[in-house]
C-alpha cells in the first residue's frame, strides 16, 4: 500500500529543539515501520521560511534574509539527519514552485476569502491574532513567548472558517479524521465551536518576507497523508484551519492527527528565560543515536507530556540499553560461537532461510503490531523490550553453558532457539534503533562472531 506520512514545517528563526526532534522521530519510526510491513511510505518533513519573526531576526543579525533562511533550513537538514531519519521529500516555502502552489490554492479558495480591518492583538512569536478573551486570561502576555501582545490596525485577508465547521466537526466525530491520542478529540471540538476566520494576510507594510497574494494544485498518489505529526501546541492549526482549506479545495483530509506533547525538563516547560532547555545535539553526542532514539522512543510518551533528566537518560543507557540489549547481544554470540552455532546450523533449525531470519512477529505478536498501527510507540518499544527481557531470563533459567558440559548438541538447539527469539524481538526494534540492523548481521552471518567493542559502552560515575 502506498502511506504518506508529513511533519510539523518548523521556522527557521531558531535551532532545532528537543520538541523538533521528537515529530521527526515519530514520523521516521511510522516511516520505517510501515516499510517493514511492506508498504510504500513518501515521507515529508521541511521548514517554514516566510514571517515577521524571521525577517526580524535576519535584521538583527545584519544577515540578507534569503541567506539567513538559506543557512538556517540547512540547519534543519543536517539535523534530521544526525536523528537518522530517512525522508523522501523536503519542502522549503520560499521554493519557487511552492510559492508558485500557495497562489494557485489561494485563487482556488477565493468563494471563502474576504477582506476586513482587523483591530486588535497580536503575538509575533505565535503569527497570529488573539482574542479579548485570550489577551485577557494570559493577563496580556503570550504564555509560551513572554513577550507583550501588540496591539494593531490593518487591513487583512480572512479564511472563512465558518463555511467548514459543521463538515470538519463531522469528520473528526465519524474519526474519518481521527485524532491521537483520544482525549485531544474533545478538547478540539471545544475548541471548533469558538473558532473565528482566520487571518491569512499580512499588509506589506507590516510583513515584507512572504508571498505575494494574487491578482491546480497537483496532489501525488500518496494523498492523502496516512499520518500528520505535529505537537500539542499547533494541533488547532492542523485540525482546523488545515482541513478548512482542504475542503474548500475540495481535497480528502488526513487520515490521522498524531499529537505528541511537550518534553519537560526536572518536570517544567522548557524555556530559555528560565535556562532549563536541553540542547538535543548535545544529548546526541553524549551517548549517539541509537540511545537517544530509545530514550525518547520509550521514555518520552508518544502522547502525552514526559520528563527528561540527564540523570533518567544515563539510568536508561546504562541500566537498560547497554545491560538488557547490549550485553544480551554481546553473551549470546559468544555461547553461539564457543558452541560453533553458525548460519548452516540455524538454517538447519529453520531459525533462518536463504541467510535471513524468518520474523514471526507479524503473526505471532499481534499485540505488537496492533500498538503500531495505533501509532502508539511508546508501549510498541515496551512490547518489544518485554521480549528482550524475556530472552535474558531464559538464558539464566536455561544455562545453556552447563547444558554444553553434558550435551553439546542440546547446547546447540537450546542456543538456535535462544537467537530466533533474539531476532524476533530485535526485528520488532528495527523502527526505533537503526542498530538493530547490525545485530541481525551479527547472527545471520556465515560464523557467528560478537562484536569487538560493546555496542553499548557503561559508563560509570566517577
């Protein structure tokens, strides 16, 4: 089947955040997964270039615009890259054929467009208006900026939101637009009800860094997208005012909203004001990718808001990582070659056929796989750490090293059933740990032969 899975488009006016890393994180685990089922997966991520806070911050810098948001998308790039994410597409807005789309759809969308003068408040780092009632129960101040509302007059193109709401609050009732996880749906609604037109213009003269409204649209055989991921604080934008416009296109909305929460630091909010923000490349280079992609794949809940300490990350490296799958890995292919169990042998077992390992998880973990299709990742790792945890314990029950003193071939057998349940569990974390991928190599090669450093160096308090 084919699957289309988009991200968030962050701005480019700041470094990748930890709140960044966590979209692409879900949508590459969705991504890899859906591949491993079989299906051909389009992946889209990519930066939002346009705006008053951008061009703002250029300003300051004394930097051309256009270079500032040339250097700064580059950023982005290189980080989804240092994730490990593996996207097929990368959408820039200030693409010309981008632009070129943004105009086409707005043509398209003019029976719902009107212009009217806007008095009222404003917030720069949000790009967008607020409400009396907003600016009043934030005491006149943007909660997740801490910056002032300005107050403004101008002239604006509006969305009439209005023309959609009964047809939006349908979809997302039937789940035709389904919302994850489940207890957004109510809040959305709420919020559906109160929704006003939206904006969607800025005069010249207060924004100079967009595109220029005018005086088809082509969607690919993905569309529509299987999965969109964005975080909790833009999910109105993206069930909304998103669907609002498809529909006035005329165009099939996404199937699935996956709205993840915030990651906390010692159980506040990240804020620079306050100096608690994690820098995400520094925990990257702390312990490298595959441990940051499991603490945040099993620690951080794909749903709700999570903590993290640097003390819970080298918990989970040390305690988790490096003692249940590392060294697990590291004991189970020197038993298998002490005990001479090579790729001939577990053929022989009908552990492997022609040299690859023949999953049963697809059949035989339906838990595993219904957790996964629900997008629900967090208790999917658990899942599969579950049967990690397991092989452990049976080589300690089992003990197949006194069991070779007496039979060598019992060893043997004892082991080739020890690696298939290996291998199942490791397959099952191929979506979140690209190392999965070496440990198959390991015990699907010719001889088996551990490998020469741990995949998991401790590290110990000094």
């Amino acid at each position: 089947m084919k699957k289309y899975i988009t991200t968030a488009i962050p701005y480019v006016n700041g470094v990748p955040h930890l709140g960044h890393a966590e979209d692409y994180l879900l949508a590459d685990i969705a991504a890899r997964y859906m591949r491993m089922c079989g299906d051909d997966v389009r992946f889209q991520a990519g930066t939002d270039e346009h705006g008053n806070k951008i061009e703002k911050k250029a300003l300051d810098l004394g930097i051309d615009v256009k270079k500032y948001v040339d250097e700064n998308s580059a950023k982005f790039q290189e980080f989804i890259k240092k994730l490990g994410v593996e996207y097929t597409d990368f959408i820039r807005t200030t693409n010309k054929d981008h632009e070129a789309r943004v105009q086409k759809i707005w043509n398209k969308l003019s029976g719902h467009i009107y212009k009217s003068e806007y008095e009222g408040w404003y917030c720069e780092g949000c790009e967008r208006f607020v409400t009396d009632n907003e600016y009043k129960e934030n005491d006149g101040i943007c909660p997740d900026h801490q910056k002032p509302y300005e107050h403004l007059s101008e002239s604006n193109y509006y969305y009439r939101v209005a023309d959609f709401k009964d047809e939006i609050r349908e979809k997302i009732e039937s789940g035709e637009l389904r919302i994850l996880p489940e207890f957004r749906k109510n809040e959305l609604l709420k919020l559906l009800e109160n929704t006003p037109d939206v904006s969607i213009s800025r005069p010249k003269a207060h924004l100079k860094w967009g595109v220029d409204v005018p005086g088809d649209e082509d969607i690919s055989d993905f569309w529509p997208a299987t999965v969109q991921v964005v975080g909790k604080d833009i999910l109105r934008f993206h069930a909304i005012l998103w669907p609002a416009m498809l529909l006035g296109l005329g165009l099939p909305l996404p199937k699935t909203l996956l709205c993840h929460g915030f990651i906390l630091a010692n159980g506040q909010k990240m804020s620079k004001s306050i100096g608690n923000v994690v820098d995400p490349l520094e925990v990257l280079d702390k312990h490298g990718l595959d441990a940051f992609r499991y603490y945040f794949s099993r620690h951080i809940d794909t749903f709700t808001d999570s903590d993290f300490t640097w003390e819970k990350y080298e918990d989970a490296y040390n305690n988790e990582l490096a003692n249940d799958y590392g060294n697990l890995v590291q004991r189970l292919s020197n038993l298998c070659k002490k005990n001479e169990v090579t790729r001939e042998f577990l053929e022989k077992r009908k552990v492997l056929e022609d040299g690859k390992f023949r999953n049963t998880w697809d059949s035989e973990d339906a838990e595993y796989k219904r957790f996964m299709d629900n997008f629900e990742f967090t208790k999917g790792i658990e899942y599969a750490w579950s049967k990690i945890s397991a092989v452990n314990k049976r080589i300690e029950d089992t003990k197949p090293w006194s069991v070779a003193k007496e039979n060598p071939e019992e060893a043997k057998i004892l082991l080739a059933s020890l690696v298939a349940d290996l291998l199942n569990a490791n397959e099952m974390l191929k979506p979140f740990l690209p190392v999965a991928e070496k440990v198959e190599k390991i015990f699907t090669s010719d001889m088996i032969e551990p490998p020469e450093a741990p995949l998991f160096p401790k590290e110990f308090k000094k």
